[in-house]
C-alpha cells in the first residue's frame, strides 16, 4: 500500500483535494487548489451560534473547495453516504484493497493522533484514506506531517459522528482528472468569482463589507456581554483565524501564495502586486490575533483594547476591499 | 509574514511536537510551506477554550454531586457533548435525554438503556452511574 504521497498541507479540504488530484496525475500545488476552488470569504453570523458563540468564518463553506474544483476542471467527484457504520466501513475497505485512495470526512474529536487540546466535536474535517495494515488504516491527514494510522473503531466513530454537520460516512474521490489541462480559465474564473463574492455582497454580514461589521459590533461588545464573554467572543475568533487550520492569518497568506502563483502563470503583474498587498494584510490579520489573545491573557477590560482591535479590522477590510475590487477586473 | 518570522512558540503549545503548515515567503518573495512548533497568541487561545471546557466539567460534576442532576450530565460534559448532541450520538430525543439527567429518574433506567448512553459516551456502563472521587475535570 505505498506510492501514495503525503504532503503536509495548511488546510484540511484543500490539502485532501489536491492529493488526491495529485494520485490521479494532475498535480496542483495546494494554494492552487485552494484559490480555484474559491475557498477565501469572510463572514460573521451573530445569530448563528456554537457554544453560545457566533460563526465568524474566513473561508467558504465546507465542502466548497471540492465543489468549485469539479465544475471548474469537468471533474466529477463519487461521492457516497452511509446509513449504517458497518456498511461504510465495508465499501470503505473495498475503495483502498482495489487501490484506491479516497477523500473521507470526519470529525476532529475521534481522531486519536489529534493533540488532545485540539479535540472538539467538529465534524467537517477531511484525510485522504490510502491503505490497510490488520486493523489499522493508513491515513493522509494533510493537517500532519507524516502519515499517521489509526485504528478501524476510532476511524468508524469519527466518520459516523453526529451533530452539527454530521458526516454520516462521506467518502469522495474524482472519477478522473484531465490530462495536461489548461488551468488559466479555472485560475481567472475563480479570481472573479471570490473577488465579486468579497466586495459585491448585497448584505453587511459577508466579505469585506462584514468585517468591517464585526468591528462595528466587536467594539460593543464589553457593554453589551460584560468583560469574561466579551473576552471569550474576541478568543474565538482568533481560533477561527490561526487554529483552525489555515495556513496562517485566516487563510490570507495562502491564497497570497495561490495570487503569485497564479501571477507568474498568467504573466500578470496585478497578481503578483495584489499577492504582496494581501501578504501585508495577512501580517495585520496577524497583529489581531497577537492583540486578541492579549486581551485574552491579561485580562484587562478597558474598551481602548477593543478600539484598537476594531481599528484594525478595519483597516484589513479597507485593504481587502481595494485588493479584491482590483482583483475583479486584473484578470 | 517570512519565513523567518514563522513562529517556534515550543512553550505550552498544544501541538505536542506536532507542527502546524504555515505559509511564508522566503528570501527571494516567494511562498513557501514552513512548519510551526507553536504559536504564543494560539496557545493562549487554545488555552481559554480548554480552560472553558474544564469549568463546564467543573460545575456538571458539582451539580451531580449535590445530587442535583443525574451523573449522566457529568459524563456527558467530560465529552463536550450537550444534551442534543447525546441525543443524536444515543439515538433518542433531546427531551428524554434531559428527563434522564435528573437524578430520580436515572438511578431506575434499566441497563437496556443505559447501554445506549455507555456506547454514545464510549464509557463502561457500570462507570455510568459513578462520579470520580477526585475533583476530575479532564475530558476523556
């Protein structure tokens, strides 16, 4: 059960895609994959809450990266769920024995090679599945830097989770990738399309537009939920941004990678300008988080803190909306 | 962010040795994949969530021990589950699983249900119906 590459990715969905592109002989590096799928967004959801706490997401939805992949390139992705563990499990031996490595989701909290501060009930988490030794299963988890194995009861509870999103058993693969395809229309159509997504949202929650909504409301925040909540909200967003697997800065740094990628592939200079600004971006999305978890440890409850970290959300929704407005006419 | 600001915050990180993939850009401005040891400001963050997990534990177990809930609510904090997310993982409605958090009525359900809520909860069914005898407020 070799020749399954494992690379060491930033982010779960589009590490998962571009391997097993990648098996299938279409190698895209993971930015790549993680621009023409779309996966860049912004949105704060304070009515949509976990633990009491609203949804700020700097990604698309789950799911999505797979999704733009497959209409971009033509490819058609199997996708199977299952009613009963048993039955998944069984199809899922049947993929890797015939030697094929499959996408699975999972949640996170089953997962026994996790750290164990790291395990909470979240289900949209996604490893490549390459092999079988005895019971254990061989895994690509792009989240690790090897290989790990885990073991047949522990894979079959984090793939048959509940709750939020449950992945009832998913596994996923494409039916088969171009060959040598030409991948400037997907780069340029993807661009478009999280460009327009980022500044053209008629409503104040999403893109560019809801950041600077969350400062608006960030800056309440001390009044409104009292200093320990207040606190508790600031810190997970910060989660969202840096621990979530993101590759660093919610995602900004790797999709600067995916804008000079596609810069030098396009031979357009826009690009590359526009990689270096949400480069810088990402550095003050960094500076958030460093004061966020501050605020965190110290404790201190003078609404300057929220101020200033209002202050610079603020000035990333500013540089985002001139980068993405440039990005939707540059190509 | 370069490569040679990729922070090695080793201390108190939950990574465990585990490195996270960061993207940076090198020498010549371009991205590459850098590992990280850890990162202060994600650690303490991480450490806030955890720390929010303990005390939820912390305040199921005293309850229980009160009596003033079933030692089912107890368990069911040590998984970070809520009454809903038991209910899904046991199968039943969210109401009976609420009904059988108080104390009353957990200590008569039979083993046949119990049974659902050990499996659900990964634990032996006769750990069910204790309460550890230190203050324990790690997850499982």
């Amino acid at each position: 059960m070799s020749g399954f590459e494992h690379r060491h990715a930033g982010h779960c969905e589009s590490g998962t895609v571009a391997a097993l592109l990648r098996h299938q002989g279409l190698d895209l590096s993971e930015p790549m994959v993680f621009g023409i799928g779309g996966g860049l967004f912004f949105l704060h959801l304070p009515w949509l809450r976990m633990g009491g706490i609203p949804l700020t997401s700097y990604r698309d939805a789950p799911r999505a990266i797979i999704k733009n992949i497959g209409k971009r390139f033509g490819i058609r992705w199997t996708q199977h769920r299952y009613r009963d563990p048993a039955s998944g499990m069984r199809a899922l031996n049947a993929f890797v024995d015939s030697g094929r490595p499959v996408g699975v989701q999972t949640s996170v909290y089953w997962l026994p090679y996790f750290p164990v501060e790291m395990r909470f009930h979240f289900n949209g988490h996604n490893l490549v599945v390459y092999g079988r030794e005895g019971a254990d299963y061989l895994i690509s988890d792009p989240m690790a830097e090897m290989p790990v194995t885990c073991a047949a009861e522990d894979l079959q509870r984090a793939r048959f989770a509940k709750g939020v999103f449950a992945p009832r058993g998913l596994t996923y693969y494409p039916e088969g990738v171009p060959r040598d395809p030409d991948i400037r229309p997907a780069v340029r159509d993807a661009i478009r399309a999280t460009a327009r997504r980022m500044v053209d949202m008629p409503v104040p929650m999403f893109g560019t537009r809801g950041i600077g909504w969350l400062a608006r409301r960030l800056e309440r925040w001390p009044e409104k939920l009292g200093a320990e909540k207040a606190r508790k909200w600031v810190g997970s967003i910060v989660r969202m941004q840096e621990e979530i697997g993101t590759g660093g800065a919610g995602f900004r740094f790797i999709y600067a990678a995916f804008l000079q990628e596609a810069g030098d592939l396009l031979n357009n200079a826009a690009l590359r300008e526009c990689a270096i600004e949400l480069t810088a971006t990402g550095d003050r999305w960094r500076d958030f988080a460093v004061q966020g978890a501050q605020l965190v440890k110290n404790k201190r409850d003078d609404s300057e803190v929220y101020a200033k970290l209002a202050t610079i959300l603020r000035e990333c929704a500013d540089r985002e909306q001139e980068i993405f407005t440039r990005l939707k006419t540059a190509v | 962010m370069k490569t040679g600001d990729v922070p090695q915050d080793r201390e108190q990180s939950f990574y465990s040795g585990h490195q996270r993939a960061c993207y940076a850009v090198d020498e010549q401005g371009r991205y590459v994949v850098v590992g990280s040891l850890g990162w202060e400001p994600e650690n303490i963050v991480n450490g806030q969530a955890n720390d929010a997990v303990r005390a939820e534990i912390a305040v199921a177990l005293g309850r229980a021990r009160r009596g003033e809930t079933s030692t089912l609510a107890y368990h069911m904090a040590r998984r970070q589950m809520d009454s809903s997310m038991l209910a899904a993982y046991s199968g039943t409605w969210r109401l009976r699983v609420w009904w059988h958090l108080r104390p009353q009525v957990f200590c008569r359900l039979p083993d046949k249900v119990l049974q659902r809520y050990a499996e659900a909860l990964q634990l032996p069914l006769a750990e069910l119906r204790l309460l550890p005898a230190e203050d324990d407020c790690e997850r499982l």
